[in-house]
C-alpha cells in the first residue's frame, strides 16, 4: 500500500523533513521458533514487517493489518515484546522523505487457517522464516539487530 492519506496530507506540509512516526512490528513465530523475515521493497532490507499506526488506531489493531495488507497473514498477537526508538530507529527514503520510527514490537503467530505469507510485491517483495543463528548473515534493517534477540528471547520464555 502506499502512503496512508494522513501521512499524505503530513508530507504537503513538511516536505521530506524529519518526522517522527509510531509505528508497529509483528515478530511472527512458527512452531519451531524461527522468525518471519520480510525484505522490504522500498530499500531492499530484511526486517519484521509492519507499518505506520493510523490515527485512531490501537498499535495493536496496526499490527495485525499491516501483516494482513504486506503478506496476506491472519495473526495472532500473543504480547508486546518492547517499544523501540533511537537514531537506528530512522531511515532516509530514496524519495528524500526522513522518518524516525518509535515501533512497538509485537510477538505474533499465525492464526489458525492462516494462508501462507505471500508479499503484496510493492512493499514487501520476499519473506522466510529464519532461525536465531540465520539473522545476522541476512542485509537487515538498522534496527534490526538490536530488536531480533530480544524478540526470540521473549520468545523462548513466554512460548505456549
């Protein structure tokens, strides 16, 4: 999906100044503990997928429909894993638009009934599931190093 409305109408205002977005991030969990990985179309990345909340909308609400919209998901949030910002946090776009993200970082497992992911080919143009020990050979996100083990360590104390 592209730019929502309001950040459309944020965009007019501010150009490609600075803003600063909450956001969310579904750290999505297979039977087996490996993670969900998305590579992110617009800068090639490997990351959690998620997105920007809307106005009005609860982070948790966010969660599942950027997961539903970028790989065709049904999830299941099973706890809030931690809230993250910072300078890795912040990302320049090849359009010249620069966000800091604060992300709330969910720990996810697909519904039962799920489909399969499948990446919407505009934001999201690849996924796997990928063990602990495979993240850190992966081109990530800058944020990424610093959120992945504590989201498999969550993980590993709060799986049912």
């Amino acid at each position: 999906m592209p730019m929502s409305p309001f950040l459309a109408r944020l965009r007019e205002k501010v150009g490609g100044d600075l803003i600063m977005l909450p956001s969310v991030a579904g750290f999505v969990f297979d039977d087996t503990g490996r993670l969900l990985l998305a590579r992110h179309g617009d800068v090639g990345l490997w990351g959690a997928p998620g997105g920007g909340v809307d106005p009005d909308e609860r982070p948790q609400d966010a969660v599942v429909r950027e997961l539903r919209e970028e790989l065709g998901v049904r999830i299941e949030v099973r706890g809030l894993i931690g809230v993250y910002g910072g300078p890795e946090f912040r990302t320049l776009y090849p359009n010249g638009h620069e966000v800091g993200y604060v992300i709330a970082a969910y720990a996810c497992v697909l519904a039962p009934g799920s489909p399969a992911p499948q990446p919407d080919g505009v934001e999201i143009n690849d996924f796997r599931w990928v063990p602990e020990h495979e993240v850190a050979g992966l081109s990530t996100t800058a944020w990424t190093p610093g959120v992945a083990p504590r989201a498999f360590a969550w993980w590993r104390e709060h799986a049912r």
